[in-house]
C-alpha cells in the first residue's frame, strides 16, 4: 500500500473530540459567572461584589449631586462616573439577555432563541 492510503485509512478510523465553538464557551462562562455563584467560585463572588459596591457607590452619589455645594465643583467627575455606571450595568444586562437561554427554568417561545441569539 502506498503511503496516502495508509493515512487516509488511518484518518477514516480516528475519533476526534469535536471542540465546543468560542461562542459557546464564552457563553457558558458569562452565565457561570453572573448566576451561578458558589462560596468557592473566586470570579463569581469579586463580580457579585463589584456590582454591589458599584450600586452603592451610585446611591451615595445621587446624594451628593443633591447638596448644591458639592455637585457644581464636581459635576464633570459625578457625570463621568454616572456614564461609566450606565455603561457597566448595560454590559451586564446584555450579558444576562445573552446567557438566558441557559437557564433551565425560563420557558422561550420556538424559534425565538435563534433569531435573538
């Protein structure tokens, strides 16, 4: 037998493990990631903190926008951190909008996941 025989015999017989897309894997983990947080899950727990001092750190600054002494000399650093904020929750509400269907108890019409995901 020639050489090109015996690979592509060699070839026809081999199970390879078929890799997960990108899309997917990025997926899975944004959903690992913003639901499912166990006490041993580091990246889980530093996003549930940060979005918790993020809200917190949003609510004492509408409070200080409301002293008319402390908005007017910082009112480019409140509205700056107010974008950055929108920005940050509108990442997360998309990421959570993407990563719903993973969900095993949300019930989603046919044909809707493949034509918003």
């Amino acid at each position: 037998m020639t050489e090109s025989k015996l690979r592509s015999q060699s070839n026809q017989y081999s199970f390879k493990r078929k890799k997960a897309p990108v899309g997917k894997k990025l997926r899975y983990f944004s959903f690992k990631m913003l639901e499912v947080t166990h006490h041993d899950d580091l990246l889980g727990r530093a996003f549930d903190n940060f979005m918790i001092a993020l809200i917190s750190l949003n609510t004492i600054a509408f409070a200080f926008e409301t002293v008319y002494s402390i908005s007017i000399p910082h009112k480019s650093y409140f509205n700056n951190f107010e974008t950055f904020s929108v920005a940050i929750f509108t990442i997360e509400y998309g990421l959570r909008l993407w990563t719903c269907t993973l969900k095993k108890n949300i019930a989603i019409p046919y044909g809707v996941e493949s034509s918003l995901f």
